[in-house]
C-alpha cells in the first residue's frame, strides 16, 4: 500500500495538470514570454554588454526546468502555477536591478515606456533614410517641396541628399564641401575626426551649393564673401537645423554644414569634463580679482567657443555686464550682448570696436582674437583694468598661447601682471559603454597610471558587438567603438616668481614654475585619470597627444632647446602604455 501511495502522488499531478483542457494552455502561455524575455531582452543585452551572458543563460534554464518541474509535480495546480509565474518573473527583475545599477542613468530599463515615442521616431527617421525626399527650408518651420522626378533641380536635390542624409546616422557634427584638383571634396567630421568622402564634378558641386544657399535664404551671386544661415532639412516627421556658412576661395566656393550647432556650444561647465582641483584653482585666481586676463587655449576643431561661452556663463548676466566681440555669433547667451565683427563688413577696424566697448566699462568681456594690431594693448590698458577679458586663442600649447599673447600685447610687464589664468583644453573621444572591450592592465601600465596594488582594469575600443552567433557593428556607436567626446583640461594660476620669469621673456621656464606653483594636473595627466576611470583608451590618448610634426635631429654638440610641447609632457608616457595594451 505504501508504494501504491507514492507511485500515485508522484503521477496524479501531472496526469491532473495535463489533461485537463485550459491548464496546459495557462502553462504554455506562461513560458511563452518567459521564453521570449529571456531570449531576446536579456541574452542580447547581455552579450551586448558583457554582463556575464552565460551565467544568466545558466540561471534562466535552471529556473525554467524548476519553475516546469513545479507546476507539474505540485498537486494543486493553483499552488504550483503561482509559483512557476513567481520564479519567471524573479529571473527578468534581477537582471533588471543588476544591469541598472551598472549603466548610465539614460540607459536604464524603462519599465513605463516614456522613451517608447522616442524610440519610435528615430526608428521611422532610420527607415526613412533608404527611401528619403527631404524638404529644405529656412529653418523657421517652413519648407519648400521638394522638385518632382524631370523636374532640372531633381539631380541636384538627390545629389545634395546623397551629400547630407548619410552624415545623420553617423553623428556628424559638420560636412563640408570644398574646392581640390579636378572637383569638389566632401569631408565629414564625426568626434573630432574628419573623413573623405564622396567627390563630385567641379559644375555638380556648384550647383548644388547654390540649391541650399538658395533654400537657407542666402544670396546665390554672392561668392566670395562670407554667409551665413539656419538651413532646415525635413525628413519624413522628423526635422534637423544646419548651420550652412560659405565663403569664397581662389580655388572656389566652400560649404560647411554643422548640425545642431547651437547644441554642440551649449555644454554646462560641470559638464566639460575638467577635474574638481582644476576648477578650484580657476575659481581661486579669480576670486576677489577686478579685472585681468584668462587666456583659454584649445586647438582648432576641439571646442574653443563651446569653452569659451562656458566660462562665460559662469558670471551672473543680471548682475554682472557681459559683452562678447566675435569674428561670427555662433550662439546668442542669455543676457550677454554680442557684436559681431566680420571682415568686409565692419565699418571700423577690430580693435576700434574693441576700444568702443572696453571704454563703455564692461564687467567681463570675451574677445576671440587678438591677432589684429592694436588689439592686445587695450586688454591691458588702464581703461581696462576693472574688465576681465576671456581671451580665446587656438592652440595646443601653452607657451605658444603665452607667447601669442605677449606679443600682441608688446609689454611684457604689462601682459604678465594682467595675467590671471591659463585655461588649456582638448578634446578625446569617449569608449562606446555598449562594445568597449575590458583587459587587464600589465602591472607597468598599472604603475604608470598611478595604481598601486593588484592592475587596473581598462577599457579599449571594439566596435563590435555579437548578436547570438553573429559579430556584428555596434549599433550605438555604428561600429567606431566611440561614441561623443569630452575635454581634458589644465588649468594655470600665475605666482609672482612665474610672473618675473614671464617679464624676462623666458616662457617655457615661466610656464614651468607656474605649473608647479598650485600642482594641477596637466592636460594629458587629466587624460589618463579618465582612461582609469573607463571613459576614453590609452589608444585615444596616444592619437590626441602625438606629435603633429616629428623632431628634427639636433646637430651634435648643440644645447637643448625646450621645444613648445616639452613642458607640457608628463613622465608618463601614453604611447608607450598605447603599445603594451595591444
């Protein structure tokens, strides 16, 4: 009898469950999207992100044959199917509080679905791009239709789609379309990086300059002196705003288009990327100080307007007069009044507008070019003691700025007691958080990232990401393996000993001691801290850091000479780290 027991208990329930009509459906439902999360959300997310996908493929069959085991062996099946939905429903919400606490808050699941609009009109815009018609107009809510098939601007129109639609899935921040031998070259910028593109015939490239001047309201016969304009392109419901300027050139007209540049210059300043120490050090030269000069250093394409207006932004607008003079008005800031100084245009010199403001006493003033003559004399002129001037100077090098800046001002002793601060920045990419590949640190590269201890775990670019079996591109990142940028900083604070060297003219040895004088850290040593912290790779830095133009060979016997980079280079060497990651 004992065993007739048993033998019934371990059957009655399955035969109960499964041959009764609806509890086979309610089971079969049941797995169904468990099957389908599992499969599809967390293996591919997973994989994507590297969270261990086999160990969660492990766990969700483990729970899938328990949760199987108990609905069938538990003789009431409305115990046992409660306890199955319970155990599929545990799987998917520790993935969940697992993955949302490794991710950056924008990634994070969203289980109410208010990024699901979002996520539907990028899809449509992506569909659009194989069958696109875009309408272009002045970027006010207006379009023109675009011209039907035989129509004489329909070749033009698809040449200038062909020209702009693939730069929006790239992420391209600027095209441009300018003059070589035997045509015109299209060139794409994407995160600071420029790339050749498609060419076209020097008559196919013209007329398709005029068809968007002529959309963006500018005017055609007008090909030497600079223009500039909002062009807006509509594709499908989704819309995008460029910034089309053209000017002439012997060889020809050029075209840039920059898109959504009013957002590339609008970045807050916690935003940068500059480290806490470094903004302490700007806030305390410039604390209690009327007055002075702050010369912000950034080569060209890493984003010396978009610091420029960032440091500006720093000063109340309400309490404070702030006026700004500028080759071009990029973006207009709240509060701030802007004048706009364009060559050909102007009806008085650059520094006579620059005179005209400084004698009306602004509190700050942003001036982003002292090349002209007679500008840098006014910067430190005693009309101009109670203004403090942001210079912005396009370079990668502090004693090039500092010796750009003496010069225009022709008194040393005057520029060097004007001087508050020397902010110097640059742009890297930052590591695609979807396809970066982890690696171990060797304990050299550990030492000369300033870790003690066990290695340090860095980050490299792939581009990659496997889909089940297959190794596909990123789609985050559309296979670069980075995705944006951010600025790595140095930030200088004069002491009196740097101020005499800087009034004897001895710049490099000036820019040494001020370096030491508050122990900042340098651009590149800024650079490495955010490699350890898993935003950029050692290959980035060692691209952004390398010598434009090689060394040349110094002829035996001669003294060294510091050369314009020299003191800006720290003891750790990134190159050397770039090699032995590989």
């Amino acid at each position: 009898m004992i065993f007739q027991s048993t033998s019934f208990l371990a059957i009655e329930p399955i035969a109960i469950n499964l041959v009764s009509t609806y509890k086979p459906i309610l089971i079969f439902l049941t797995v169904l999207p468990y099957a389908w999360v599992i499969s599809t959300v967390i293996e591919m997310d997973s994989r994507k992100r590297r969270f261990f996908p086999e160990r969660w493929g492990g766990l969700s069959l483990a729970v899938f044959i328990i949760g199987i085991a108990t609905v069938l062996f538990v003789p009431i099946f409305w115990i046992g199917w409660p306890l199955m939905i319970a155990m599929f429903m545990a799987v998917p919400y520790s993935y969940w509080k697992f993955r949302d606490k490794r991710v950056d808050p924008a990634d994070r699941f969203d289980i109410f679905a208010t990024k699901l609009a979002a996520f539907r009109a990028k899809r449509k815009m992506k569909q659009a791009f194989a069958e696109v018609t875009a309408s272009y107009g002045t970027g006010k809510g207006k379009f023109i239709t675009p011209p039907e098939k035989g129509a004489p601007d329909f070749e033009i129109h698809l040449n200038s789609e062909r020209m702009l639609v693939p730069s929006l899935p790239a992420r391209a921040s600027r095209v441009e379309l300018s003059p070589i031998q035997g045509g015109y070259l299209t060139v794409q910028t994407v995160d600071t990086i420029k790339s050749r593109r498609e060419t076209y015939q020097a008559d196919v490239a013209v007329k398709m300059i005029d068809y968007l001047k002529s959309a963006a309201g500018l005017e055609i016969k007008e090909r030497r002196k600079r223009q500039s304009a909002i062009l807006g392109m509509k594709i499908g419901d989704g819309e995008v705003k460029f910034l089309l300027t053209t000017w002439g050139s012997s060889a020809g007209q050029i075209l840039r288009l920059e898109l959504d540049r009013e957002k590339q210059l609008t970045i807050a300043f916690d935003k940068l990327g500059m480290l806490p120490i470094q903004a302490q050090t700007l806030k305390d030269a410039l604390e209690n100080v009327v007055g002075g000069v702050v010369l912000v250093l950034v080569p060209p394409t890493h984003g010396l307007t978009t610091l420029g207006y960032s440091l500006l932004e720093q000063h109340n607008a309400y309490t404070s007069d702030i006026k700004t003079i500028e080759r071009q008005v990029d973006r207009r800031i709240e509060g701030v009044t802007q004048l706009a100084w364009i060559a050909g245009e102007a009806t008085n010199e650059y520094s006579t507008a620059l005179q005209s403001i400084v004698r009306r006493g602004p509190n700050v003033m942003l001036v982003s070019d002292i090349t002209d003559p007679g500008t840098g004399p006014i910067l430190t002129h005693a009309n101009s003691q109670n203004t403090l001037f942001y210079v912005l100077i396009p370079t990668d090098s502090v004693t090039i700025g500092l010796s750009t800046y003496l010069k225009a001002v022709g008194d040393p002793k005057s520029a060097a007691n004007s001087l508050r601060a020397v902010v110097a920045g640059r742009l890297v990419r930052k590591l695609c958080p979807d396809c970066r590949q982890v690696f171990q640190a060797s304990a050299d590269q550990s030492k000369r990232l300033g870790a003690s201890g066990k290695p340090l775990q860095l980050f490299r670019a792939s581009g990659k990401v496997q889909v089940k079996n297959d190794i596909v591109d990123c789609s985050n990142c559309s296979g670069t393996g980075f995705l944006g940028t951010i600025g790595v900083f140095e930030v200088v604070r004069p002491d009196d000993r740097g101020l005499g060297l800087l009034i004897s003219g001895d710049i490099p040895n000036a820019y040494q001691q001020m370096r030491r004088a508050y122990r900042t850290p340098l651009t590149q040593e800024c650079a490495l801290l955010k490699v350890r912290a898993g935003e950029t790779s050692l290959e980035e830095i060692a691209r952004v850091f390398a010598p434009k133009v090689p060394p040349a060979a110094k002829p035996s016997g001669a003294s060294p000479t510091p050369t314009a980079n020299a003191a800006s280079t720290p003891k750790t060497n990134s190159a050397t780290l770039k090699k032995e990651s590989q």
